[in-house]
C-alpha cells in the first residue's frame, strides 16, 4: 500500500497539523500533508501501518523529523479532507469551490472507505451531501452532479441518491458518455449509467415517463433498477 519516501520524493508540503510527525507523500504529484499519528490511528489500516511490525512504524519519527510515507494510488484531495476531518479541523475552500466542493467529498468518502473511517464521519457526509443538493438544486454539469450521485451510492443514502439521480436525469445536457476515462465511472455499475443516460436522453426530448425521475439504491445495489420505473419491489 505504501513505503518510506525519501526526501528528494517530497513535493508541495501543507501542513494539516504543525506539531505532525508524519508526511503523507500522495499520488503522483507527490503532494504532501503534514499530520499526527495519532490522529492517523483512528484508522485501523494507519494504526497497523504505524505500528511494530510495518517499516513505517519502525521509523523513529518527531515532530523534528517527520517520517514521509508514499501513497502512490491515493487522491491527494480526498486524502486531504479525510485527514482535515481526522484532526477535527473545518474542510477548507467549500466556499472558493462552489457546487464543485462535493468532488473533493467524494474522494474523501473512496479514501475513507479505503482507510476503514467511513462509518465514523457517515453522518457528517450526509449532512454535506444534503447540503449540496438544496444549495444547488439547478447545477446541469453532469460531471458535477454524478459526483453527488457516487457519493450517495457510497453512503447508502436512498433519499439522497433519488434526489441526486432526479437531478442528473432532469438538468443535465451532456451524457453519461462524456464520464467515460474518469475514475467516477467505475464507482457505479454500468447498468444503472445506462439507464441514467436513457431516463436523460428521454428528459431533453420531452419524453421522460412519470415515475422513472430517479433511480432507486437498492434496486440500484441489487442489480434489479428497472429501466422505465423508479422501483418495481417493495423494500
């Protein structure tokens, strides 16, 4: 998963904790994050990571002499908001990124998923994710608003991801075909884009049918979302 980074490895360095004894050396950019480990260890992958048995662990590490650890397959974003939220400090530039700000909690969701915190900020993203869609209820970017769409999927959040689904079928022009080469694409499965871009493709003629404005996550999860109704069991 990673490995000790040399110091030539470093990049750009932002500091979520001043005091941190760990660099968090992520993706190819080599952007980094200076952070606590024992706000990492809230993780059960970075408290065993950081322990006896990994070299990460073995690594003295200080406040003087910060250990740098490569993640190479992570999202410097995502891996940023989690760390911000593990520190318990305010996720930055919501403001400056607008209706854009839910990419980087959608990252955030992979990366906590990843890292096995999910369930302990759930609530928080939920309330962010329902916060994104009643302050942007007219967004038509379909490569913002699937992010909406993933994040609920990822949360398990039914009402959000009808109202997310509702919204990229009704306001958004361009396709599902338009997402294709973006890492988005493989957080859903293929069937239920297909019925996204036809339950779309539909609403820009005029021709959507009542009852098929959103998809349902169960159905969706189950692999039985049926493409004229919303939902056809009852769960």
């Amino acid at each position: 998963m990673s490995n000790i980074a040399a110091a030539s490895d470093l990049n750009e360095v932002k500091v979520i904790d001043g005091d941190g004894d760990v660099l968090l050396v992520i993706g190819a950019t080599k952007q980094s994050l200076r952070v606590s480990s024992r706000a990492l260890s809230v993780s059960p992958v970075f408290k065993s990571m950081l322990g006896p048995h990994f070299r990460e662990g073995q690594q003295p590490r200080s406040t003087a002499g910060p250990v740098p650890i490569l993640l190479p397959e992570d999202n410097y974003d995502g891996t940023r908001v989690m760390c911000q939220m593990l520190h318990l400090l305010k996720v930055e530039s919501d403001e400056e990124h607008g209706s854009n700000c839910i990419y980087d909690y959608r990252a955030a969701a992979v990366t906590m998923k990843k890292y096995q915190v999910l369930d302990i900020f759930h609530y928080h993203l939920v309330g962010v994710l329902y916060e994104w869609l009643y302050d942007y209820p007219e967004e038509d970017a379909i490569d913002v608003v699937i992010e909406a769409v993933v994040l609920a999927y990822l949360l398990d959040c039914n009402e959000a991801f009808e109202k997310a689904t509702a919204q990229l079928i009704k306001n958004c022009y361009d396709g599902t075909m338009t997402l294709l080469g973006t890492s988005v694409i493989d957080l859903l499965p293929a069937s239920s884009l297909l019925i996204l871009e036809e339950r779309r493709a539909a609403a820009q003629n005029k021709r959507l049918r009542p009852g098929t404005e959103a998809l349902c996550l169960q159905c969706t999860k189950q692999g039985t979302q049926d493409r004229y109704e919303t939902c056809t069991i009852d769960h």
